[in-house]
C-alpha cells in the first residue's frame, strides 16, 4: 500500500509561484509513474501532470511552459514547480499513484490579489 501527502499550497497573487511536494510512503522509483491532478470549485478532476520511472514528464496544454515536474529520490517526494500562476490555477491540487490506485489529500491553491 502506498500512501501519498501533498503540501506546498497556499494563497498567491498572479504571476506568482509555488512548489508543491507529494511524499510517499515508499520508493518513488518502484511507485512511478506518479501524477498531478487538480480540482476547481463545481469542476471536474482534472490531469495536471505525469512524471515517469524514465523521466519522461507530461503535462496538460493549460501548464505546459509554465509548471516542471521533479523528483528527490533520496526523500521518496515529486514535486510540481507552478510560476506564472493564474486565477484559473486555482484549485486543490492532488497527487497520484495510479498504478496503486492511490491518492493524496490534496493541497489547496489560491490564486487571487
């Protein structure tokens, strides 16, 4: 069983940044491929990102050039590096394990003046 935690969100004005970390509870290298989704008020989840086990990294046409995908393998956590935010960024954000059907709690993201 793998058990992902998000942290990082907060409120941010545009144009501003923010780093959230998903740490799991194993080796990210035998847990890969992991991904970033998030969700909006009234919205559906959404796919954010996806980094795999070759470091291939993937990311959805709204963050590409603006979100990158890491890793730390010594501290078993993927990050998701956000700049140039939006107000349409807003939302919580979650990390995921699909190939263990597994999903953080989510972190929230505001952004806002």
């Amino acid at each position: 069983q793998v058990h992902l935690v998000e942290s990082g969100g907060g409120l941010v004005q545009p144009g501003g940044s923010l780093r959230l970390s998903c740490a799991a509870s194993g080796s990210i290298a035998s847990i890969y491929p992991m991904g970033w989704y998030r969700q909006a008020p009234g919205k559906q989840r959404e796919w954010v990102a996806t980094i795999t086990g070759g470091g291939y990294r993937n990311y959805a046409d709204s963050v590409k050039g603006r979100f990158t995908l890491s890793e730390d393998n010594t501290r078993n956590t993927v990050y998701l590096q956000m700049n140039s935010l939006k107000p349409e960024d807003t939302a919580v954000y979650y990390c995921n394990a699909p190939s263990y059907y597994a999903w953080g709690q989510g972190t929230q993201v505001t952004v806002s003046s």
